[in-house]
C-alpha cells in the first residue's frame, strides 16, 4: 500500500510539473522512497518542477558520494549509495529557457545491508514461500509441505569477508512440528582466490545454526554446525560443533504472543578471529572456536569470502520477519 501511494505522489508530481508559472522556473524537492538505505543500494530520485515549457527542461543530477546509473537530462534518476556509511547530498539543477532553480537532499547510508521492510522487498530470493509484506514487516507462509524454503540473500561482492554479523527479527506463527521442524540460520562462503597460484584443496564453505523452537522435554532444539568442501574431489563433509538444549532457545507461537507479534532478535556471527558467536534478545547463547581450530589444523590462512545468508524454514509454516541486516566489523 506504501508503495501505491508513492507512485500516487511520483505521478502528481509529473502533473504539476507541466503548470506555467509567468516563465518562471520552481523546483519543488527531490524525492526518494525512504530516509535511510543500504551500502550499495539502488534508489530512486526524482524533482517535481513547474517550468513555462517542459519541452525546454533539462535536468543535471549531482552528488557528493556513490553515482548515477539512470540516463542524464531527466526528472527521475537512480542513484547507487556508496559502500561505506555516512551521508551524503544529491542535487538536482533544473533548467528551461535560460532559467534554473536547484534543490537538494540528504542520503543516510547505514549498514552494508539491511531490509526493514518499510515496502515489498526485492532484495532476496524466495524459494517455497509465499512473501507478503504489511505493517513493516514480512510474513512468510511455506508453500509445499515437506519442503525447506529459503529466504536468501546473494551478495555477490567478492570483497566480502569475515568479521560479519547476520541478525534477523523473527517470530513464527503456525505449522511448528515439535520434532521435525527447525529453523536453519545460513551462512555460505565462496571458494577462496589465491594470486599465488597454489591449489585450494579444502575450505569452510558453510556455517549452519539449526533451532527447533518448539522441541519440548529433554530433546534438542539447537545444532550449531560446518560445511568443508574439498576442492579436489568435490565432496562436502559436515561437522557438528555443539548441540544440545537450552531454553534461550524455545520460541512461544507468535500468533499468540503480546510483543509485536513474538519477535525475537537473532544474530548470527564470524568474528575477526574466526569464532562463530551466536546471540539471542541481545544474550549470548553460543560461542566455538571451531573454524579456528579447524584452520590451525589444516594451515590454513584463507579469509573466509561471504557469498550468502539465509533463513530456511521446513514445513509449511509461516513467520514473521523484520530487520534483516548484515554488519562487516
């Protein structure tokens, strides 16, 4: 609904930029969807002007940090948000038959990714799930039964590596098996890139936190875990760091809960040092110094090159999503 009166206003705009005003040239602002936006984000700008003659009407974009990737000379532009946090200032100058006004805002960019919401999402791939979005919030409702889906999110920056943090709000709703289904928090790296010429024969590929939110007893509800791929002859052994039970781990239902929704905070992180720490509602639950050890023991001195995170969830249940974001520090 946001987005439909965002584009109500962006075409009202166009409409009062076509009204004469005694040869005089306005420029009312420069428009964006948004008050604060994502390291290397596209977003996009536009003015609203009132000018004698739009055929006569020229626009130049500037800015103080990232670029332009939308054509020049037009009302509307898309700018591309540098990868390192701060603000920074586009300007619009408008131009028509000799006469100019000039309008500027201020882009906030913050983390090198986050999705809050605020609009339907586009920045993940959504595999066996029907995703909804209302309230700054997502819901995600599993399609198939006995199915996985995934909630994933490609970065494809290859200059990506460790320390980096993944947390998620997150609350689930309904269909939760108390033995079957979990939840896996994904953590997937890339082959790493030697300019020495040697072979990479083995690396940590992946790190996995599997929750069942709903285990009762004695059971499991947490398996922290970690993917070797050997290069040389494709094969993937997993490794089990620690499981067991804890009860920072039990989620109440959601559709139950009184707390918007049952949300908790989750926060799934490889430090600087390569220790793999685990955080729920701002407590530490989980701590392992497993890669670490693992690449003590196999000399290995490759960085560990982001390449995805993921929420998957099994069943057809639905949950609720809010405040993705993803820290390099």
């Amino acid at each position: 609904m946001k987005r439909f009166f965002s584009l109500i206003i962006f075409f009202s705009i166009i409409l009062v930029g076509c009204t004469k005003e005694d040869g005089e040239v306005v420029i009312d602002s420069v428009y964006k969807n948004g008050n604060e936006f994502f390291q290397g984000q596209k977003i996009q700008v536009w003015v609203g002007a009132q000018v004698s003659d739009m055929s006569e009407a020229n626009y130049k974009w500037e800015c103080s940090g990232g670029y332009f990737s939308g054509p020049t000379g037009l009302v509307q532009n898309v700018w591309v948000a540098p990868r390192e946090a701060g603000e920074y200032l586009i300007s619009c100058t408008f131009e028509c038959e000799g006469k100019s006004a000039k309008r500027s805002t201020k882009m906030t960019v913050g983390e090198y990714f986050f999705d809050k919401f605020s609009v339907a999402s586009t920045n993940f791939s959504v595999t066996n799930f029907k995703a909804t979005y209302a309230d700054g919030e997502a819901l995600l409702v599993g399609s198939k039964s006995n199915t996985r889906g995934s909630y994933r999110r490609d970065f494809g920056d290859t200059s990506l590596y460790n320390p980096v943090t993944f947390s998620a709000d997150m609350a689930w709703r309904t269909k939760y098996k108390n033995t079957s289904s979990s939840m896996y928090y994904r953590l997937a790296f890339n082959k790493p890139t030697r300019y020495d010429g040697s072979k990479v024969k083995s690396y940590i590929r992946e790190v996995l936190l599997e929750i069942w939110p709903t285990s009762t007893g004695t059971a499991k509800n947490y398996s922290l875990d970690y993917e070797v791929f050997n290069s040389e002859f494709s094969t993937a052994t997993w490794t089990n760091i620690i499981s067991g039970r804890k009860p920072e781990f039990v989620f109440a239902d959601g559709a139950k809960a009184t707390d918007k929704k049952g949300m908790r905070p989750i926060t799934f992180a490889v430090d600087g040092e390569y220790n793999i720490i685990v955080t729920l509602d701002g407590m530490k639950a989980l701590e392992s110094a497993a890669i670490k050890t693992w690449k003590t023991a196999n000399t290995n001195t490759d960085k560990l090159n982001l390449k995805s995170a993921a929420i998957e969830v099994y069943e057809q249940t639905n949950f609720y999503l809010d405040n993705v974001i993803l820290k390099l520090q």
